[in-house]
C-alpha cells in the first residue's frame, strides 16, 4: 500500500467510501461514481456532485427495476453501469459513469464498497 494512499484513509465510512472512489475514479479512467440510498440520497461519490447526485439517483432508479435473480449482475446503459449492493440490511446502488465499463473494473468498485461497510460496522 502506498504511503499516499495509506495518508488518505477515513475511520468513517461514507468520508471513506469517497476516498477509496477517488483513487477508483484516477485509476480507472471514471468521471463519476456513486453510491445512493433506496431514494436516490448520495452516500459517497467522487467526481463532479452534481453529475453524481444524478448517477445515484439513476443507479437507484434503474437498479429497483432488475428483477431479484439479477441482482448480483451489473446493468449497463451505455457509458453509465449501475449495480445494487446490499450491506447491513440496507439496499444500497452503485453508479458508475464516463470510461469503457469492464467487468474486472465494476468488481473492484463494489467489492471496495462491500469491504469499508463490513469493516466498519454502524
């Protein structure tokens, strides 16, 4: 782990969860990702907010259509993948907005989101 990346780590989870989006972000080549409640809320995002606010609200949106068998699955709409994750009894949606969508790349997003929630508890 790099001494930069290691300066910029949080105890709270949504400060977080922007920090690890922020290296997420610079790595993959993304414009915006974000992370919603069931009503579309921004939890944490990187990017510009108001393109965020939209992402979440659409990643709600559209996620609350994926019948349940799918929803492990990303759903891509052109350059806009969204995903819900749940974490402790919440249903939570992930979008991601603005580079060639990879499904190694999405993984490591929610994977990141699933790690800072079952590592920091409430």
């Amino acid at each position: 782990m790099s001494a930069e990346r290691r300066k910029n780590r949080s105890h709270e989870k949504y400060r977080a969860i922007d920090l690890q989006f922020e290296a997420l972000r610079n790595q993959g080549g993304f414009q915006h990702i974000a992370l919603a409640d069931s009503d579309g809320m921004l939890l944490g995002a990187s990017g510009d907010q108001r393109a965020c606010e939209e992402l979440g609200f659409r990643a709600a949106s559209k996620c609350q259509e994926i019948p349940e068998a799918a929803l492990s699955k990303w759903r891509v709409d052109g350059d806009v993948a969204v995903r819900p994750i749940d974490r402790q009894g919440s249903r939570l949606y992930l979008g991601v907005a603005g580079a060639k969508i990879e499904a190694d790349r999405m993984r490591a997003i929610a994977e990141s989101v699933e790690r800072i929630f079952d590592g920091h508890g409430h």
